[in-house]
C-alpha cells in the first residue's frame, strides 16, 4: 500500500490537466499523503475503466467523483498500452509534485510525540515525583506510558494512563540510591499509541534535599609562635572574618558574582552549605570553637600540627567537627610557603581537615600582601577539597577530569590575573572556580552546580563526612 497526497481540480475535462492530476496521485510518494491505493491494481483494471473508476473511489474515498467522467471519457478515447505507457513515464518524470487541496484524509498513523521534559528536579523525601510524562498523538489514538529502560529504571513506576512518575521507595537526597548515587536518577520511558506506534525519552530527575541549609560546625586550632608580638595569635575578630567569607561563598552571597561570565552564570551553585564555630566541644562541655596551643611542631613541612604530642593540636572528631588548623608557614624569608592544604574524604581521620597560614585567613591583618591570599578565600578552596572537589584543571592535560560535568576540562596554566575568555580543551577556562589553582583571590568566585553535587554524594558516601551532615555540636 502507498499512500498519497492528491490534488482535486473541480472541472477536469482538460485532459491536459487530466494527465496532471492522474500523475500526481498515481506516481507521487509523499510521506505524510493521503491517498491510499494499491498500484496494481488500478492497472490490472486499465481496461475496464468504469471498475477503475470506482476502485479508486472506494479506496481513495476522495476526488473521483469530479474527475470521473473526464477520466472515462479519456479512457474511452485512448485506451491501450501506449496511453498507459504514456501515464507511466510521465508519473516518474513528475512524481514528488504533490500539492494540497480539498482533499479528505484517510489518517495515516504516526506515533506520538513527547512534549513533557527531560530534566526535572524536586525535593527528596516523598514517592510522588511530581514528574508527569506527556506525549501528544496527531491522529487523536489513546497514549499509554511505561519505562522502557535507563540506569534507575527499577526505582520508578509510572502511571500508564496519565503518565504520573512515582519512585518504589522515597528518595533520600543524603543517602541516594541511583546507580552512581549522584542524585540524578536515569530512565526511558515510552508513550505508545493504539496502533503500537511508539516513541522513547530519556528522563533524568535530580533530586535536591528538602533539608535547605546544611551548618557544618568548626573547630580551629590556632597555632602561635612565641615571636613577633604574637601575631600568629590570630584574634577572634579575624577567625571571625573567615566565616563571613565562608558563608558567603558557599551561599553564594558574595558580591563579586558579576566576575563570572555570561556563559556560566546558570552553572553558578548555592551549595546550601555554611559554617560555624562549635559550641559544644567533644567532652559535651561549652565551647568557643576555638583551641590556642603555643606550636612546638618545628618545621614547616612537618606532620606535629595534628597532633598535641608533637607540639600541635589533635583533631576533634572528624566525623563531627570540621578541623581547621592555623598555623605558621614561614620559609627561611619569612614568607608563607604554603597558604592552605584539603585532605579529600576517606583519608586518616586523625589528620582530616585543613590547614591555612594566618595570613591567608580571614580578612583582617596580619594579612598575606600579595593580593593572592588576602580575601579568605585559601580556606573556600581547601574546605572545597575537604568537601571531595578537585581542581577544575589538572593544568597540564585535556584528559585529566574534576569528575563535575559544568566544569570545562582545562589544560591551562592560570595566571594570577586571567582575563575572559580563554580556551583549552576545546571550551572557555572557567578560571574564576573556587577550584582553580594560582588564581587571585579576587578573580575566584563561584562554585558550580555540579560541584555541589559532588558535594553532596560525597556526604552520603563517605561515612564521616555523612555523620557531619547530622552533626549537632554547633547551634
Ligand atoms: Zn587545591
Ligand atoms: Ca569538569
């Protein structure tokens, strides 16, 4: 069977116009036609024109009828092989000059077509996702849904009739059970119309957690030295403008938000995350947050921080503090040498947290003089490693990945002062990342989307940083 669009003409004894129209909708193939007719047919039945006539008129169910007589009286006058012949090689010299006309339809069946989304979020903690998936079907058939596939696919159940997604058991955005536990649950669902016409869409739904704000509680461990009027004895003031600086940039409340351009604003992330003194210390007595030990560690590179034997301080729980040691990093010239370290999850607990040389914490003097350090932002990064996030480049090599999708690879090296745009890797550097390396504090100023939920999976996968998720030590 074809099928075919045909053109009517209300008065046809030209046979000029005969031969059009009989090309037209004998020979002509057009996908989204009317007419439908069995070739053969029509040429089995060439001589007996009046059977022609009205096999046409029974299957096309349109036309003949105005051009009826003209075509008997064409056949009367030149009927045989040469005037079929003549109808042959016409049709497919014409063949693809279908217009529109006052024809009548005979519906030929397409499938449906999706309009509902792909991406769709919510919060965690109930089975409705809220998601409905929609297709529309042209020629009006009853649409039926059903997942078809996707990594999730088993988490989900879908309503056939309307189309309404629910999950088997509610999500939990602390503990999320997707195949990659990254919140984003995949699946294809299909939308097939009465005649088994079917079309597939793959849908992703993240899942956000309905808890807003997580309040991660600190414990810094100031380390002084005995020299220079004590000013490695940092004051409460200047711990204090650390965590204006940190509750800034992990809320995205910081004010320098129009560094970021056009292209990656959408990417730029509230993480939900912010930070505070301890209150309570790991004996359940009142605390300020705050430990002061004279450092007795003796060496810049040495590992005595950590721990109160070597001269440092031990770490409180780090299933349920955040540790931030200050310290002194002085080289030989009495410069910092190393502004911050992060340890990523999953590493020794005793040493879990970071460490920032006091004159790249917080915003009040002592401060680093290079503008490099001079913003607290060396502690956003370092807790942005604590937090499991990587550097955006890994600045030598395309190939090396930060493991966060709306974080362009990177092979560049970056100044302390890049200027906008600047590509490797085939995409603009996103040098203004929390996560970029040897960037000035003033030019970093944005976490992405995809690095707060690599922020969060780590929370519900790595046992520690989960318990902080809960931690009550702070109020
Ligand atoms: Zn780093
Ligand atoms: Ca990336």
């Amino acid at each position: 069977m074809r099928y075919l669009k045909c053109t009517t003409h209300s008065n046809n004894h030209d046979l000029g116009k005969l031969y059009i129209w009989l090309i037209v909708s004998v020979f002509c193939r057009v996908n989204d036609g009317r007419l439908s007719y069995t070739p053969r047919s029509i040429f089995v039945n060439y001589s007996e024109h009046s059977a022609l006539v009205v096999r046409f008129i029974k299957q096309g169910q349109t036309v003949m009828d105005k051009v009826g007589k003209a075509l008997g009286k064409f056949m009367e006058q030149r009927a045989g092989r040469n005037s079929l012949a003549t109808f042959f090689l016409l049709g497919l010299v014409s063949c693809g000059g279908s217009t529109s006309g006052d024809e009548k339809n005979e519906p030929v069946n397409q499938a449906p077509v999706f309009t509902s989304d792909a991406l769709f979020s919510r919060t965690d903690g109930v089975l409705e996702t809220g998601y409905k998936a929609v297709a529309t079907d042209n020629d009006g058939d009853q649409v039926t849904y059903s997942i078809s596939g996707g990594s999730d696919a088993l988490d989900f159940t879908i309503d056939g009739a309307n189309g309404a997604l629910s999950f088997v058991v509610k999500p939990e955005f602390v503990n999320p059970h997707d195949e990659n536990n990254d919140n984003v649950y995949e699946l294809e669902i299909t939308a097939t119309d009465t005649k088994q016409l079917s079309a597939k869409l793959t849908v992703e739904i993240t899942i956000e957690g309905s808890q807003a704000i997580v309040t991660i509680p600190v414990v810094v461990h100031v380390l002084y030295l005995e020299n220079t009027d004590h000013v490695t004895n940092i004051s409460e003031e200047k711990i204090l403008s650390q965590f204006d600086v940190l509750n800034q940039d992990f809320r995205k409340k910081n004010l320098d938000l129009n560094k970021v351009p056009a292209e990656f604003q959408d990417a730029i992330a509230d993480t939900g995350i912010e930070f505070k003194l301890a209150t309570i210390d790991p004996n359940g007595a009142q605390t300020t947050g705050i430990t002061r030990t004279l450092d007795k560690t003796g060496g810049l590179f040495s590992d005595g921080k950590y721990y109160t034997a070597q001269g440092g301080h031990d770490a409180w729980p780090t299933n349920k503090y955040l540790n931030i040691w200050v310290y002194d990093s002085s080289d030989r010239n009495g410069n910092a040498a190393i502004y911050g370290t992060g340890q990523l999850p999953g590493g020794d607990p005793l040493t879990d947290g970071v460490t920032v040389d006091y004159r790249a914490f917080g915003t009040i003097e002592p401060l680093i003089s290079s503008s490099q350090g001079h913003l607290g932002r060396t502690a956003t990064h370092e807790i942005g490693h604590w937090l499991n996030l990587l550097h955006i480049g890994a600045g030598d090599s395309c190939d090396k990945d930060d493991g966060v999708s709306d974080t362009p690879n990177t092979s560049s090296h970056f100044s302390s002062h890049p200027v906008h745009p600047r590509a490797s890797c085939g995409s603009n550097d996103m040098f203004m990342n929390f996560m970029a390396t040897s960037v000035n504090d003033s030019e970093i100023v944005m976490f992405t989307q995809g690095q707060k939920q690599r922020i969060f999976a780590a929370f519900a996968q790595d046992e520690s940083r989960s318990q902080l998720f809960n931690s009550n030590v702070s109020n």
